[in-house]
C-alpha cells in the first residue's frame, strides 16, 4: 500500500528544517502526540547527513473488537518499534524506516518526507511512503490502524507547528 500526504505548513521550509529533529521538537511532538517513549539511541552527523535511530513506545487506542485481534497479534496494547531516519541536511528530504520489534521479515514501512518552499512563512510537507504486511489477517487490520492514524495527523502535524510557534512566542 502506497501513501502520499501533503500539507501546507505555516512556517519556512527552513525555519521547519531547523527545528526538525532537535531534542527540544521531538519532547514537544512526542508529548503532543501522547507518545509514552521518544527516545534517541543513535545519532550521526556528517556535513551533509544526519542518521537517528530512534525508540517509539505508544498506545493504541482501538475499539473493542479491534483491540482483542491486535493485542493477540502483538500480545500487548503498546505499539514500540524503532525509527531509523537519515536526514539531508542539504536539501529539504529525509528518507525514513520503520523497523518492528516482532515480525520483521513480515513488516515493511519506509518512506520520504520532503518540504518544498512555498514563501517566507509557509512550506509543503509531503509525506511518502510504502506499507507492505505479509501476514493475511493482520494485514487488514494494520493497514486499516495506519490508515486511521495517516487521517488523523494528515493536520495534526500542521496545528502542532502552530502551536509550537505561539508557544515560542510567548516564551
């Protein structure tokens, strides 16, 4: 399954790239999001590329049905995984992975974040990616979680900036 989301986000795609990836945006994003863990555990920096391997811990908020068939496939009502991310640091484009800690011959989830300037105050954020689920009954219920959660932070993300920004204002 092929995604594509793009946004317009109320501020430059430089003043976004900055900000991007720092310790104080990523507490801020992870508090936001309700994340129960956001953690860095690897970190390289070149001149022209940043490599994260992050720490993910969330809860998944499903309805009852749903909820049994995921805690059965997973065992648990937490989803955790790591985050690998390599960030241009010369051009708006980070290419990103997804890797599970169950299942990982079965579990692909990668793709490309990229900003595009649209003015001084605004850029596009698009969001690509890839989903592939070799497990026939799980798949169904993965995509369909992802796709929820995709929906939902299609403007998350954008009102997230927003407040950022006001919060750093009246700082």
């Amino acid at each position: 399954m092929n995604f594509r989301i793009e946004n317009v986000i109320p501020m430059s795609a430089q003043g976004l790239w900055a900000v991007l990836h720092t310790p104080e945006f990523d507490a801020f994003m992870a508090r936001e999001y309700g994340l129960k863990i956001y953690s860095e555990l690897e970190k390289n920096l070149s001149d022209k590329m940043m490599q994260r391997r992050l720490r993910v811990v969330t809860t998944v908020n499903l309805n009852f049905v749903m909820q049994m068939i995921y805690d059965q496939i997973l065992g648990k009502a937490e989803l955790e995984y790591e985050v690998i991310q390599e960030k241009c640091l010369n051009r708006y484009a980070m290419y990103w992975e997804i890797v599970p800690p169950v299942l990982v011959d079965k579990f692909r989830f990668s793709g490309m974040i990229r900003l595009k300037p649209i003015d001084e105050k605004r850029c596009l954020m698009i969001r690509e990616g890839n989903i592939q689920i070799d497990i026939s009954m799980g798949k169904l219920i993965l995509e369909s979680i992802i796709a929820t959660k995709s929906k939902i932070m299609k403007h998350r993300f954008r009102q997230l900036v927003e407040k950022w920004k006001y919060e750093k204002l009246i700082a």
